[in-house]
C-alpha cells in the first residue's frame, strides 16, 4: 500500500522540491559561461570540484537538483527518504555559504548582502532535518499504537 505523506509534510515538500525542481531545469540549460561562474564558486568552496570540467559539473549538479526535487514531489516517496535527499543537498548548499569568502560578517553567521541568496539554504536544511524527525510507520500504526498505550498497556515498542 502506497503511504502518502502526512498533511503537515505537503506544504514544505511541495514549495522546496519546485523550488529546487525549477533550479534544476534552468541550470541544466544553462551556457557555458553561467557554467564556468557556478563553477568557479563551487571550485572556491570545494578545492575538488576543480578538476571537474565546468559543463559537467553544472549538469552533475542540475540532474542532482531535478532528482532532489522530484524526490520532494513525489508523493510516494516517504518523507524520511525525501527529507535525507534533502538535507544532504542542503547541507553542501550551507557548506558553500560557509565556506565562500563575503558571503557572511566577520566572527558572525550573519549573511553580507552578497550573501543572502545562498543563506536562505539553511531554510532547506531546517526542512530536510525536519522531515527526518518524522515517525516510522504507518498513520493506522502509529494510531493503534496511541489508542493501545493510552490505555495503560504496555506494547511492543515498550511504552
């Protein structure tokens, strides 16, 4: 049986996966010289990405955001499964942010105004790690278990 995600999961997944589906299918048209700029960013915040050739990696990057994206839209995804692409696409997002020279004040988190548009990941981020926190199981599971430990028993998951 195919487990649709929770009400209160719908609105952060449908706004983030078009949100990063949309980034996606710009990027992977995207010409060379917007290539070489998303490059040469990554390249500064990750020393390793430099040995890729610009084009490649903005594809690379372009099909990772479509399939993060579509992960998020799709409803028959579980959103643990949903909520780890996530957070493992945000979390090199936040590192760029980090780690990119200008990009936040001296001694501070806080975003330069150059900055702005790559802080606004760590709203991806506290999604992603969000939807990890989601309970295992199914909603008919986690409801009979309520009902049952709610009466005073104790159950298999030791309540």
């Amino acid at each position: 049986m195919m487990q649709l995600p929770e009400p209160r999961d719908v609105a952060p997944r449908l706004a983030s996966g078009a949100f990063i589906l949309n980034a996606g299918l710009t990027m992977w048209k995207s010409d060379r010289e917007a290539a070489e700029a998303v490059h040469g960013m990554a390249s500064a915040a990750y020393p390793f990405l430099a040995q890729l050739p610009p084009e490649r990696f903005t594809r690379l990057l372009a099909a990772s955001e479509i399939a993060v994206g579509a992960t998020l839209l799709a409803p028959f995804v579980p959103t643990r499964l949903a909520g780890a692409a996530l957070t493992g696409f945000a979390g090199g997002l936040v590192g760029l942010y980090l780690r990119l020279p200008g990009m936040h004040r001296p001694g501070s988190l806080r975003p330069t105004q150059d900055g702005l548009p790559l802080a606004k990941d760590a709203w991806l981020l506290g999604m992603g790690l969000g939807f990890l926190c989601v309970p295992c199981g199914s909603r008919a599971h986690r409801e009979q278990h309520r009902r049952h430990c709610h009466r005073g028993r104790r159950c298999h998951w030791g309540h």
